[in-house]
C-alpha cells in the first residue's frame, strides 16, 4: 500500500474539516451479480437531479457502496484511484464489477496516486500532477471525461470555473486536454475513525433544503460527495442504504451518473 489506513483515514479526516470550496474480498456466493439491464429514468424537466458520488475505491467498503446502489437501482460515479484499482485482485475485480453496470454506474478519474495524501507538494508541482492524472487514464481507462481533484472541491466545466490559487494552475492544465474537474455541493463527513458524521436523516433533509434555497451549484442539480472506506462496516452500510431510501421517497428526486451533468465539455477519443 502506498499508505496505512490509519494515516489514510485521518489525513482524510483532515481534508474534510478543511476543503475550501468556492464554490474486504467479493462474496463469491450467495449474491446476484449479474449486470443490470435497466436504465436510468429519463430526466422529468422538473425533477431535482442527484448524482451519489464515492471517492478513492477501489478500498474495503466500495463493495458495500456498489452493492447498496445496484440493489436500491441507483446511479453513482465512482471517483477512483489508478493505484487502488492496479495494487490488488480486489482492487481489478471490484473495477470491473463496477464496470459491469454501465446503465447505473461510471468510473473517473481521481488520479493515480491520491497526491500521496501530500497535497501541498503535490499541487506545487502541477505539470507532475498532470502525469500522474494521466497515469490513472491509462490505468482506469473511462469511457468519459470526468475528473475529481484529491482533498480539493474544485469545478472547471463549459459554464463555471472555481478553483483556488493553490489548485487553478493544474485546472488549466486538465481543462486545456479537455477534460473536466468535478467537485460537490454536499459532502457525508466522517469522524477520526473513518465513520460517517451526520445521520441518513439529517443528510436527507440538507439534500431538501439545499434544492429548496437554489443553494447548489448549478440549480436542480446536486453533487454528493461520499468516500468508499466510510461504509466498510455493516452498521455504516446501513445507514447509506436508509439514506438512499430516504432520498427515493422523496417525490421529483431523480438519480443519474455525473456523465449526465450539465455543462460537460464532450468526451474526445
């Protein structure tokens, strides 16, 4: 591993108290995994948009995230790391499982290395960080063109650009190769011990109160930003899976994958 899970967690910990925002092994029994062959609904012009976002899989609880959403037919976009996904046959065989739902799921780029967790270093050196972005493309190979900065909420599309001075130079850098940055609206935060802080209920009614006072990015659109190692446990899995249902009782609420967002720059071959 390039880092222990202690430091990994509390580095993580870190990142979101301060985010500046301008804006396990597969079960190989017992468990239908065969690919879904359903869609997404197609977007009611009045529905109120959620993209479920999870962070820095392939790690132990991105089963339990892939596995809640499949079951609860949700679309998610999961932002992953080009050395978690090459590291381990956990990490390939979660790959393409995920892969393996393209009508609810996608995977993007959130780098090669995760900057190591030295961020300062690494957004310093932002044509060093470009290589490493480019690592994970060849690495994760998406079918789209979606990235996610480590531990920085910063958006580059056609119609917005936010982005601190720490982070702007390797924004343009990645906006110039066509590809764009996506942060989030909302963030699940955890605890020292990698838990989930707030309770599914009051996530689900942030979510109503965000769309109700325009107070997303782009309106009736909202990104919710999760990492994958907060649902690890069977007791924290749990609460996902009540956040989701409470979401899906929710009328005008629709799911889709962040390849759906607006204002996207296309994907070039």
């Amino acid at each position: 591993m390039a880092f222990g899970p202690l430091f990994y967690i509390w580095t993580q910990f870190l990142i979101s108290l301060t985010t500046w925002y301008p804006v396990q092994s597969l079960p190989s029994q017992g468990m239908n995994l065969a690919p879904s062959t359903s869609n997404t609904k197609a977007l009611d012009t009045n529905a109120r948009v959620i993209y479920l976002t999870f962070d820095d899989g392939p790690l132990s609880g991105t089963f339990n995230c892939f596995e809640i959403c499949r079951r609860e037919q949700v679309a998610a976009t999961f932002f992953e790391v080009g050395l978690h996904q090459s590291r381990s046959a956990f990490g390939r065989q979660m790959f393409q499982q995920i892969n393996s739902y393209p009508a609810l799921f996608t995977i993007a780029n959130h780098s090669f290395t995760h900057a190591n967790n030295n961020y300062l270093s690494f957004y310093h050196h932002p044509d060093t960080a470009l290589l490493d972005f480019l690592k994970a493309k060849t690495v994760l190979n998406p079918s789209n063109n979606l990235t996610r900065l480590p531990g920085n909420n910063a958006w580059n599309l056609t119609h917005v650009k936010r982005a601190s001075n720490l982070v702007r130079p390797l924004v343009d850098k990645l906006d110039s190769i066509g590809l764009n940055v996506i942060g989030w609206d909302l963030q699940w935060r955890f605890n020292k011990a990698g838990r989930p802080v707030q309770s599914p209920e009051y996530l689900a009614d942030k979510v109503d109160s965000l769309f109700f006072h325009h107070q997303t990015l782009t309106k009736n659109h909202l990104v919710i930003l999760m990492h994958d190692h907060m649902f690890r446990a069977a007791a924290d899995s749990l609460k996902l899976e009540q956040f989701i249902q409470a979401l899906k009782q929710r009328k005008n609420y629709q799911f889709q994958k962040l390849t759906q967002y607006p204002g996207l720059k296309p994907t070039v071959n």
